[in-house]
C-alpha cells in the first residue's frame, strides 16, 4: 500500500506541476505510475474545471474564459504532453528515413512543422473550448476526457514495444503486469460508461473517436520511429484529448 501511494504521488510529481510533499523517488513505487496515470488525469480534468467555473464566475468574456480553460490542461502537465506533440510532428512530417526521423525527434531545437502542427492543434482545440463554453451544456466532460486519454496511452507504453532510444518508456513498463492492464481497462470502461450516464447514449461518440484517434496516431509514430516513447505518448494524448474536446462539442 505504501508502495502504491508513493507511486501516485510520485505520479503527480513527474506529470503534473502540482507541488506535492517531498518523497525519495523509488523504483520498487515505478510500477504502480502506470495504472495510476488516469487519477492524474482525474487530478487535471477537476482543477481545468474548476478554473473554468472561477472564470466564468466572474463573467469575463466567452473568448477569455475558452482561452483560460483551454490552456488550463496544458500548464498544469508543464507542457510536458505538448512538447512530445511538437517533437513527434517534427520527426514524421520531415518525410525521411527512420534514422533521420529518430534524430529529428531527440533534436532540441523547434523545427518549422512542429510550429505549424502547433498552430493547427491550438486553432482546433480553441473553436472546440469556445463552443462548449458558449453552451455550457457539456462542459463537464473536460473532467473525463484526460482520464481516457491517459489509460489509452499507459496502456499502450505498456503493450507496445518501446524505442531502443527512449530508456524512459521502458523503465515505466517495467515489472508491469496482467493486473496492471486489467485496471487501466476497467478505468477506461468506467470513463466511457459515464459519458452515457452524465449525457446520453450519443456521448459514448467521445471516447470511442478518442480511441481510434489514439490507436492510429500511436500506430503511426511507432511504426514510423521504431517503437513507443514518452513522446510518442505525448502526441497521442495531445491529439485524443482535442479529438475528445471536439467531438463532446458537437455531440
């Protein structure tokens, strides 16, 4: 039980920018950050809400509060998803071979297509956030949408094989198990099932093109890169929670 604590708030720590108490990092904790990924992205769908029911408290303007509540997600990870977005964009839109490909994405400098892929994702994620913010009706779906996001995406760094290059997607795989996979499964059930249960069987629309989303971004940096890594994580969440933004404004 310790053990689990220590990995959630150890959790917390590495993907979030919430100050927690002080734990000495511990690798026997390791394997419990996985199945407990969605509970941050719990952690981050309340806090996004709760900063979006302060700033509408206050009236400010649609587009303020839409900008403030879209944003909301991405400082609170520490743009840790959105710079795995920007450098997986850069490494497969180069179009070139793998090894090429590879250094593109461990290259610290901004490329022109991560830019541009950044653009294109904030214009798309904007019009999503203001449209539920105009409506109001559902709203409350920004507290699921980073629960799913984050089971797809642990329970894909511990199913797929990981990068040579990426020693970090490896070592949260490590001494995973069967259990672990069950949990993140029954994670992702629950967050969809509450999508009917909060809206109406039409929202179930959400998780499942979040899903597809994911499986065929992931799929796509994987076979392209040579395996999982943290920043192919960070481009598949990025891109099924704006997938997840976009569909529960339209259902």
């Amino acid at each position: 039980m310790k053990n689990l604590f220590n990995g959630f708030i150890m959790a917390i720590s590495m993907f979030t920018i919430i100050p927690m108490p002080y734990k000495s990092w511990r690798d026997e904790a390791v394997r419990h950050m996985m199945k407990l990924y969605p509970l941050v992205g719990l952690v981050v769908g309340l806090i996004n809400y709760c900063v979006y029911r302060i700033v509408d408290y206050f009236n400010l303007s649609i587009i303020l509060i839409s900008a403030i509540t879209m944003v909301t997600p991405f400082v609170i990870t520490g743009m840790l998803h959105l710079d795995g977005f920007m450098d997986v964009s850069d490494a497969l839109l180069s179009r070139r071979d793998q090894k090429e490909k590879i250094r593109i994405l461990k290259d610290p400098n901004t490329g022109a297509f991560a830019v541009i892929s950044l653009a294109i994702l904030f214009i798309i994620d904007f019009a999503a956030t203001y449209t539920l913010v105009e409506n109001k009706v559902n709203i409350i779906g920004i507290i699921i949408i980073p629960i799913i996001s984050r089971c797809l995406m642990a329970l894909m760094l511990i199913k797929k094989d990981s990068m040579k290059e990426s020693s970090l997607g490896s070592y949260f795989k490590k001494d995973t198990s069967k259990i672990d996979t069950v949990i993140l499964y029954l994670f992702l059930l629950v967050s969809s099932i509450s999508f009917i249960i909060i809206f109406n069987f039409k929202a179930i629309l959400v998780p499942i093109f979040m899903i597809v989303s994911a499986v065929l971004s992931v799929n796509k940096s994987t076979k392209e890169l040579g395996g999982m890594s943290g920043d192919s994580a960070g481009y598949g969440l990025v891109i099924a929670e704006v997938v997840g933004i976009l569909c529960l404004c339209i259902i």
